[in-house]
C-alpha cells in the first residue's frame, strides 16, 4: 500500500503553511528603533539578542513576567538566553521600555 502522499502535498501546499508571520504595528517598530532596540533584536530573527517572537512565546501566560523584563532591558542583565548579556537601556525610559516589553509579550 502506498503513503498518502495527497494528504502530505496539501499539507506543504497549505496557505497557512506558507503564510508569513503577523505584519507588526509600524510604531512599535518605530519607537525600537528610535530606543536602540533592533540593534541586537528583531521581530522574527535571532540577531544577538532573541526574536521577540520567541519572547513572547517563552513567556506567554506569565503576567509576572512583565516588571522582571522590564527591569531587565532598563537595567541590563544575562543568563536567561545564553551566555550573552544584554546592555542596560536606561536612556529609552521606563514608560518606553514598558510600552515595547507590552508589546512584545503581545505578539503571536
């Protein structure tokens, strides 16, 4: 008996297999770029610092989590993605800092 190779070319052939991720609010992008953000961190790509999305994944349900980032990114920190340690962004602002943290965890 043959595989059912229908069932596995429409699975690959799936819009929703193909589909690009979520297109993200220009403002947030925006305000990232404008706080320094993108220089380690993207939406979808690991660069030195983890996608976000993968953030939001690794956090998702956890509303606690929010202040612990938040101090995180003002304040600096390590050891929660690897061995690299992210720089302390005090100069983006708490109210900053805490819209794109926000944000971030929003992100499918």
């Amino acid at each position: 008996m043959k595989p059912p190779v229908l069932i596995l070319s429409l699975a690959i052939a799936s819009p929703l297999a193909l589909a690009a991720p979520p297109a993200v609010d220009p403002a947030m992008l925006e305000l990232a770029d404008q706080s320094r953000c993108l220089t380690c961190h993207d939406v979808d790509e690991t660069v030195r610092g983890p996608a976000w999305r993968d953030v939001a994944r690794r956090y998702r349900g956890k509303p606690e989590v929010e202040e612990v980032l938040v101090t995180k990114v003002y304040e600096g920190g390590g050891g929660a993605w690897g061995n690299d340690y992210m720089s302390a962004n005090k100069r983006a602002g708490l109210d900053n800092i805490r819209i794109l943290v926000r944000w971030i965890l929003s992100l499918p």
